[in-house]
C-alpha cells in the first residue's frame, strides 16, 4: 500500500504531465490506467501503436517513449530519414518498440528476436492492425556467443516481460533453439541502422555472437540489468569502435564517431 501511495502522490503528477504532452488525452489517461486502476478497462487506440489493452503496454508507452527511456533524436532522426533502414529488436517482449520504430519510418526493415513465441505473435497480430503490410520478420531463438544446442526455459506469463535464460522461473518448460546474432544474420550485408539489446542479462553474450554485424551496425541502444552484463557488453562494443553518447535511465545509447 505505501508502494501504490508513493506512486500515486510522486510519479502520477509527472506522468501525467509527460503523457499527455506526448500522446494528448489518451496517452494520460493510460498514464492514469497504469500508475492509479494499475489495469485498462478498455482499450485504447493511439496512432503507430495500435490498441492497448494490456497494462504492461502502458508502463512501456510511459517510461519509454513518454518519459524518453527509448527516445534519441539522432537516432530517429536517422530513422526517419533513411530509405528503408534496418533495425533489430532483441527482446521483443510486447512489441512497442518496433510499433515505434514502424511510426517513424512505415519503410523499416525490422528483425525481432525473442525466446517467446506468444511475444513474437502478439506483435505480429498489433502489428497488422497498426501498420499493415509492413516488412516484419519474427525469429524464436535465445541469443548466444556462438550457436549450441537448444535450450530448456521455464516461465509463467510469456508475455510478462522478464523471461531469462539466466534466471528463469515458472510452471511451463520450453526447449528454444541458441543462435548467434552473426549465424542469424549471416547472409544480410546491408547496414544496420539500430540494434537494440534487451535480453534480461545476455547481452554480452550476444555482442559477443555478434562482432561481425556489429562492423555494419551505426547505433546500438542497450538496456543494462547487471554490472557483469554491462561490462562485457561496454567492451565488445568499444571493441567495435562504439562510443557511448546518450544515457537515458537504463537506457545506454552507442554511435560510431562516424555517425556523428
């Protein structure tokens, strides 16, 4: 109860504030769904997301397009303004990242990894309602340094958000295949505008597996969840000649010098 209190009297007003400067009336009133009813009666419909119904999908609006966890304008600058710039979401989760990223440039190229199947068909169902015919490609596939053999989970809610290969707790099992970012992306040369990381604890890892996509790779936005994960993350990538330039929450963006 001291909990919802607090959240109520020290996040609620800036919420508010935030949300509907950036979404109007429906994006505080999901403001107010998450942080006060903590459900959404009904869903609502915003433009490039598509209907929310699920409160995870608010919290995901408020804290990273809302309150700027997600936000970078160079980088949506450059989003905006490529032809048909190709991005790789690693950790899909609900899907509000790629509905963004759709938003900003209808021509995207995005690839979407993730160990949840339920997760990659929740933001295939979304995405036919808020960008239809867009160029979408889904993978299930835990990401590793290097491809091995398939992989047992456990979890509860698929779609909760928190699933690691690491740490993984629940009444479902599932066996997932283990790639690498390379082994995946192997046959695709063009450059990468943006590979964000958010794999609940393997993204080193997945750096690691990663080396030669990152040569072709301008930004990458990575999502820390622990000291060891972010420092082997931090060397593979300055390893790579990235440079960190933009630290928002939990939220580490890297460029190229180039791309300045």
């Amino acid at each position: 109860m001291l909990i919802y209190l607090r959240e109520l009297i020290v996040s609620l007003p800036l919420a508010l504030i935030k949300a509907g400067k950036n979404f109007g009336l429906k994006g505080a009133w999901l403001a107010f769904c998450d942080i006060a009813l903590t459900f959404i009666p009904v869903p609502v419909t915003l433009p490039g997301f598509g209907a929310l119904s699920r409160r995870n999908e608010a919290r995901s609006l408020l804290d990273n397009f809302c309150l700027g966890e997600l936000r970078c304008d160079d980088v949506e600058q450059a989003i905006r303004t490529s032809p048909a710039p190709q991005i790789i979401d690693l950790g899909v989760n609900l899907g509000m990242s790629i509905r963004w990223w759709f938003a900003l440039n209808e021509k995207a190229r995005v690839s979407g990894v993730e160990m949840m199947q339920e997760s990659l068909d929740y933001t295939t169902d979304r995405l036919k309602e808020s960008h239809p015919g867009c160029e979408w490609n889904p993978l299930c596939c835990a990401v590793a340094a290097a491809d091995a053999d398939n992989m047992e989970i456990s979890f509860g809610d698929p779609l909760e958000g928190t699933t690691s290969a690491k740490d993984a707790t629940g009444g479902t099992k599932r066996s997932v295949p283990v790639r690498s970012l390379d082994s995946l992306f192997a046959t695709n040369t063009e450059e990468i505008l943006l590979l964000k990381c958010d794999i609940e604890g393997f993204g080193g890892f997945a750096m690691q597996g990663g080396r030669e996509l990152l040569r072709r790779t301008r930004y990458v936005v990575t999502e820390t969840h622990g000291a060891d994960e972010m420092e082997l993350m931090s060397r593979e990538l300055m390893a790579a000649g990235f440079v960190p330039f933009q630290l928002s929450s939990r939220s580490l963006w890297w460029r190229r010098p180039q791309s300045v």
